[in-house]
C-alpha cells in the first residue's frame, strides 16, 4: 500500500496497543501501596515505563507524515503544525484540571522546541541527534529527556511518500520494519531486557540500568506485536481514538481513585484497566463504523484546519459517512465519504 494513499495501519495498531498498556500503569501509578505485593513486582519490572517510549517514538512518526501531508495542501505546512501543538497544548492545558500529571502540553511544547526545528533537517542528521539524545537519556531519569530522542528517532524513521521508495530501507514502507529484521531487533532487545532488569533487581546500580531495561522492554513488546499480531483490528480502532481514549482514560482512574486506593491487593488496578480497554475498543469500533474520526480528534483537526484556506473550514471533513468503503479502514465503514479535498492525515 502506498503511505500516501491513506492511513498506516501498523502504526494506528501499535499506538492502540501502547494506549492498552498506558492505562494499566497509570491506574497502577494510583494506588495506594500498603506493602509490596506480585503485582508491583510485575508492574515494576515488566510494565511501568515500557508504554510510553513507543508512544513517544510513534508521536515522532506521526509528526513527519502529518507534516509531509499538509505540504501537499497549504504552502506554510510548519504553520499548520503548529497550530496543530497549540491545539494539543490546549487540550493539555484543560486536561490538567483532571490529571495533573498529563502528557498532551508537554508533548506539544516539545514538538515546537525539538520537532519543528528538527524538521529542518536532513533525516540522517536528525538520526544522528536522535541517537545520542538517546545515549543521555539512557543515563538521565527524567523521563522527557528519552521522550526527547523518542521523539527525534521516529521523525527520523517516517516512511517515504510512497511504500516503493521505503521498502528496501530496514524500517519499511512503514517506518516500523519488518519480517527477519523485527525477529533479530526482538530477540536481542528481549534478552537484554531480562538481564538488565535482573541486574537492578538483585545488584541495583547507577548508571541507567533501569532506564535501559525500561527502553529494552519497550523495543521488545513493539516488535514482538507487529510480528506476532494478525488480526489488529481492535488495536487500530484504538490506535484512531488515541486523543479520545487517553483522555476518558484518566477520567475513568480519577472517578475510581477511592476503589484503588482502598483495593490492598492491586486487583482492583487490573478489573478497572481491563474493564477500561475493553469498553473503549467497543465504543471506538462503534463510533469509527459511523464516523472518520474520534470526537476529539475531529475537535483536534477541525481546529487545526480552521480557516486556513480563504477563511473556510478547508480540510475539515464532516464525520458522517456516505457510501465509499475504504479497504483500508480499522473497521468496516460501508458508508465513509471520499471528497476530493479532503487532507488525509497519516497517523
């Protein structure tokens, strides 16, 4: 399929399966530890901070193929991308008021202060920066500094304009390689990920050891889904819905902050993330057969596209659906529309 043709769908399941797995952790982060029990070793050594770095590499991809589809429809595309962080940066703002640990503002001000300026420059330079932002953060807690290489490293892995000219590259037509290459990336990353978490486990050092374990992790679980995942429907619908999902996400765990806290076994954690997921893949197959977009991701990209074309809604697509099925879509969508001015976003 030609990435220019319409959406990626690897990179739409793969961003559902990192919101499946962000949603456990962050119902996780908010109980209240009454003393150590199997599922904080499991959330500790196998779950916590093995999410988030695929969705920072995929917020990078995304960047560039949102980025390389608005040069096909405006002349200042940086222009739109940027009223597309504002945007988000609001949406982050409003979402503080519910979770102050939220990730949407400071996603967009790294996205003007790292991607924008990045987008300037040629790919490899933007590997090569990528690359040693990723060597620091491996040696630096704080988490935004690996969302900052994460960040760099999936601009710099974004397809092609067309899946011909992205094949022969190790990432793929989709920038998420493929076949023998996922295998070997897989098992090296899954074997180094067990050794270095038992490492910190039983001789905890400096130096990173966590930070590493955490990346290796998330490596594996990225390249074991798109190698072992067939049928990913669901995690595409999810992957469409991310903004939407997130959001009622940390709505849902901030309504029931008084059953986890109360919960000493951690079993309520798992019921409300399972519970969680699965009422969101439902809602998201339901509403994605009726509608192109997610409610807030067409809040999102109406307010993006608003007016940038001779003080028109140019680009902004209803979210009714007419009689075109699209192949290519996470659902089955017998009805969804195809106007001819339509901007496609990728991801």
């Amino acid at each position: 399929m030609s990435v220019a043709a319409g959406r990626i769908r690897r990179v739409d399941a793969l961003r559902g399966f990192a919101v499946c797995g962000i949603m456990l952790v962050n119902a996780w982060q908010q109980r209240v530890r009454q003393g150590p029990t199997s599922l904080d070793w499991v959330m500790e050594n196998l779950f916590q901070s093995r999410f988030y770095p695929m969705f920072a590499f995929l917020f990078g991809l995304s960047f560039a193929l949102f980025l390389r589809s608005a040069r096909l429809r405006t002349r200042r595309p940086r222009v739109v991308m940027l009223r597309r962080l504002a945007v988000l940066a609001a949406l982050g703002a409003a979402h503080i008021l519910i979770d102050p640990g939220e990730v949407l503002l400071p996603y967009a001000l790294l996205g003007v202060v790292v991607l924008l300026p990045a987008s300037f420059l040629p790919r490899a330079a933007v590997l090569l920066v990528g690359c040693g932002v990723l060597v620091a953060a491996v040696l630096d807690p704080r988490p935004y500094v690996l969302i900052t290489a994460l960040f760099l490293l999936g601009l710099a892995a974004a397809p092609e304009a067309a899946s011909r000219r992205g094949a022969g590259r190790l990432g793929g037509a989709d920038g998420l390689g493929g076949g023998p290459f996922l295998g070997v990336v897989c098992g090296a990353a899954a074997l180094l990920a067990a050794g270095l978490t038992w490492w910190w486990n039983h001789a905890p050092p400096g130096g990173g050891v966590y930070q590493a374990a955490a990346l290796c992790g998330a490596v594996a679980y990225a390249t074991a889904f798109l190698l072992l995942a067939r049928h990913t429907a669901v995690f595409e619908a999810l992957g469409r819905m991310t903004l939407t999902n997130y959001v009622t996400g940390t709505t849902v765990i901030v309504v029931a902050m008084p059953l986890l806290k109360a919960d000493g076994t951690g079993a309520a954690v798992v019921v409300l993330a399972v519970v969680t997921v699965a009422a969101q893949a439902v809602f998201c197959r339901w509403w994605l057969a009726r509608h192109r977009y997610g409610p807030l991701e067409w809040v999102w990209r109406t307010l993006t596209w608003w007016g940038t074309s001779r003080g028109t809604w140019w680009g902004v697509a209803a979210t009714g659906q007419t009689v075109i099925r699209d192949p290519r879509s996470a659902v089955p969508d017998p009805r969804r529309p195809r106007p001819g001015d339509q901007p496609l976003d990728r991801a």
